[in-house]
C-alpha cells in the first residue's frame, strides 16, 4: 500500500524522520532551515515532476527528499543524489 500524506509539510517531516532526524527537535530545525524546492523529473516508470528537498542528514550525508502530489494528498520520494536512485515511501 503506498503512503499518502494529507500536506506537503507531513511528508517532508517523514521523510526527515527517514533520514536520521529521529529527534523532534532536530526534524524542526532542519524544517526550519528546508532550503528551497527544485522540481525534478522522476524518469522511467513513474515519469512526474516532484519539488525535491537537498538535506545534510545529522550523519553528513546529503540526501534528497522528494514530495508530490498523489490522489488526494502528497507522496514521499527519498532519492539518493550521488546513484539517482529513489525509493517511493
């Protein structure tokens, strides 16, 4: 079953927590700091634009969160920059 989220704030706030904001404190902050949106193509299969999120996770990795819209609400892309590789969450 995909996940829907009812914001697009709920979504990056997971995707966050995905990527090793596990404190609450440390999730604000960096939703705080969120630097600006770039939309990104998805290619092959899914083939839609989402707004994708750079993050520096608390480990040190660079990260990229990816929200769009879906049915109702919003999806969650986690997409590693360096292989292009992304997992739908």
């Amino acid at each position: 079953m995909t996940s829907q989220y009812d914001s697009r704030e709920s979504a990056i706030e997971m995707g966050l927590y995905y990527a090793g904001f596990g404190d609450e404190a440390l999730r604000k902050r960096a939703m705080d700091e969120l630097p600006e949106a770039v939309q990104t193509q998805l290619g092959f299969p899914q083939n839609k634009t989402i707004d994708t999120y750079t993050v520096r996770t608390p480990a040190g990795k660079d990260v990229q969160i990816g929200v769009g819209k879906f049915r109702e609400g919003f999806d969650l892309w986690l997409i590693d920059p360096e292989s292009g590789f992304s997992q739908k969450a």
